[in-house]
C-alpha cells in the first residue's frame, strides 16, 4: 500500500491511532517502506514511551536510523486536560528534550487539549516545561478548545459540547482529500475523526488498490456531494424529508449525521444525480502536493 501510495502521487504516510506506539515494530517496518520511497512520515503519539529520556532518545534513534528526519518528518503529542490523568507529563518532557537532541529541531507539535476556561491546565504544563529548561521555542504549540464527539470515540462529557445550528457550516470540507485508511481495510476522505461514519466510505485495501479506490472515488455521489455543496446546504435538503438533528459541534459531527444513515444517503443521491456528469469529478482526487495517505 506504501509503494502504491508514492505511485499514485500522495505526499506522505501518517500514523495515529488509538497509540500506534504500542505496535513500535509495526511502526518502524512503515517508516522504512515509507522512506525508502522518498515519502514524508508523521508520527501521533501521547508519548507514553518516553518514560525516561534514555528510553525516549533509544526509540527516537531507532527512527532516524530508518530515515526518518527533519524537516520533512515529524512527531506530534496529544497531551492536555483529558490526557494528563494517565500519561504522566514527564513523558511529554522527555520526549521534547529527546527529539531536540537526537534531531537538532523543536518538537513538530505538541496537541494540547482543554475546556475553555480550564486555561490554568495549560499555563501549569507551560510552567513545568520550562521549569525543566525546555523553551517554547522547541515545540509547536498547538491549543485544542474544540473537541469531534463522533462515531464510536463519542465523549459524553457535558462540558465540552458545543452545538452550533447547522446553519453555520457553509464550507467544504477541507479534508476530504486527505485518505485514512482503518485496521479493517476501509478508506475515508477525512482527517480521522469521522472515520466511524461508513456513509463516507470510498473503498477497502483489501479487496481494492489504492489507484482503483482513487479513480472510483471520482465518480461516487456522496465524494461529488462533498466537493460541491456545503454541509449547511446538505442538512437542509435532508431536513425537509427527515427528522434529524438541528445542531453538531463541528463539521465531523454534522458529515456524520448527514452521511451515517443508508437512507439519507440513498436520499441526496437521488436528488443529485446530476452530478454524475460534472466537469469537476474528473479532476484529480489525489494531488501530489496536498494528500497524505493516514494510518489508523
């Protein structure tokens, strides 16, 4: 699937989870393919691992002796208010002062989530930081105040739900272009939260390859709903036929509640059928400059 992902044009391979760390061997096979076909990695983790700095410094060797580099790769933590309470915040310590030592740059970037109005959580993992010597200079910060509650990682936490009318999602989405790939073979156009969502699925590396599931992708109604109309739009053609919901926390949760059921997909395929012949599904679905292919 690597080779064929260098083939077909895609920039790069990124691997997330759940913790693919947990799976290091896993990992490191996908860096080696990954680089021996000159693409980008990027790597998620909480960090877990970096128990020590030596133990840190030790993985983060082992990867760069596989290709692995930067600029052009990188590793980004999840840590914050929902991560803390299980990943102990040295691990995000020592994996910082690891990757500045064993590459000479910042940290890509480091996810940091919180509730709004919980910003002391934050300021206090700053002030550990720098009380260790680390600078903010040697990692990207990243704040995280809006939370994607679908699909099977839904969290029932009362504060951190937003709901928005479904009105104000008017764009596109910007990730469609983006291929995550599950364990079971399934691909999405998404960036990993609504990877649960199988009314967006476009194919399965199992029974396809990738350039098949690139060229079919063209042609299915629901990637030509997704690269014409709005999610706003979507939700109001399907509003007056179904009973669904008025409000989402953000454009994950309204594509689930649009696309998830087989009925309201079947729905704005037949009001859509016109679509099948636009001009715009012959254009490329994969990019070279733009597509990363994602590992779940």
């Amino acid at each position: 699937m690597i080779r064929e992902a260098k083939r077909i044009g895609m920039s790069g391979v990124g691997v997330s989870g759940g913790e693919p760390f947990l799976m290091r061997q896993m990992i490191f096979q996908i860096v080696r393919l990954a680089k021996q076909q000159g693409l980008n990695v990027n790597l998620a983790t909480n960090a877990f691992w970096a128990r020590t700095y030596d133990k840190a410094v030790e993985m983060l060797q082992a990867l760069k002796e596989l290709g692995f580099k930067t600029p052009g790769d990188g590793i980004a933590i999840s840590a914050g208010q929902y991560h803390l309470p299980h990943i102990h915040r040295d691990c995000s310590m020592n994996l910082i002062k690891a990757y500045k030592a064993v590459f000479n740059a910042s940290l890509t970037r480091l996810d940091f989530e919180y509730v709004a109005g919980n910003e002391q959580i934050l300021a206090d993992f700053k002030a550990f930081l720098a009380s260790e010597g680390i600078l903010e200079t040697d990692y990207k910060l990243v704040e995280r105040t809006v939370f994607q509650t679908t699909g099977n990682a839904r969290i029932q936490a009362k504060e951190i739900i937003n709901k928005r009318p479904a009105t104000v999602f008017q764009g596109l989405c910007p990730w469609i272009k983006d291929l995550i790939v599950e364990p079971s073979g399934d691909v999405y156009p998404c960036c990993g939260f609504n990877r649960y969502n199988k009314g967006i699925v476009i194919g399965n590396v199992k029974r396809q390859t990738l350039e098949e599931i690139s060229n079919s992708a063209q042609v299915m109604p629901v990637m030509a709903m997704l690269k014409k109309h709005s999610f706003a739009y979507l939700h109001a053609l399907l509003a007056k036929k179904f009973e669904i919901e008025k409000t989402a926390d953000g454009l994950c949760d309204i594509c689930e509640i649009i696309f998830s059921k087989p009925e309201h997909v079947d729905y704005l395929v037949e009001q859509f059928s016109y679509l099948y012949d636009h001009p715009f599904l012959s254009q490329p679905y994969f990019p070279a400059e733009s597509a990363p292919i994602e590992i779940e």
